[in-house]
C-alpha cells in the first residue's frame, strides 16, 4: 500500500466514523422531537383540536428551507424531508384522537 493510498484510507475512516456520530445524533434528535410532537398530539386530543395544522406546517417548511440554504443543503431535501416527518407527525396525532 503507498503512502498516500494509506492516507486514503486513514481520511475515509475519519469521515465515516463522523458520519456515524452525526446519524446517531440525527436519530436521538428526531427522537426528542417525537417526543414533543407526541405531547402535542395528545394534547390537541384532549382539547379536539384538529391533528394538522396547515399553517404552521407552511411557515416551518419555509424556515426549513431558508435554514437549509444558510447551510450549504439542497432546500429540496429539507422540504421533502420536513414533509416526511410532518406526515408521520400527523399519523400520530389522529392515532391519539381516535
């Protein structure tokens, strides 16, 4: 192996080990942020209020992109991305009003 060959290798497993941390936190991250949507689920049950709320899913889907861009990410993504974890949200939320 030459030393640059070698230095390949050694720089992949320094991105792929970076990779691994930011998915973990990725997963505790959404897994906080269920949490919280849960609670708002049950809350909006018990005060039949609506589980989708259009609105604001627009404005977050704004913020989202305009924070993606800042970031140097495809807004794209981060719209497809939010609307993803809203859907699921949503499930969610008629699940505790059924």
């Amino acid at each position: 192996m030459t030393d640059a060959t070698a230095r390949a290798a050694d720089l992949l497993r320094e991105h792929r080990a970076s990779i691994d941390r930011l998915d973990a936190i990725l997963v505790y991250t959404l897994a906080e942020r269920f949490k919280h949507t849960q609670s708002v689920g049950r809350l909006k049950a018990r005060h039949d209020l609506p589980p989708s709320d259009p609105s604001r899913e627009a404005s977050q889907i704004e913020r989202l992109e305009r924070l993606a861009r800042e970031a140097d990410l495809d807004p794209e993504f981060a719209r497809k991305f939010l609307n993803f974890v809203i859907a699921e949200v949503i499930r969610h939320h008629e699940h505790y009003q059924s």
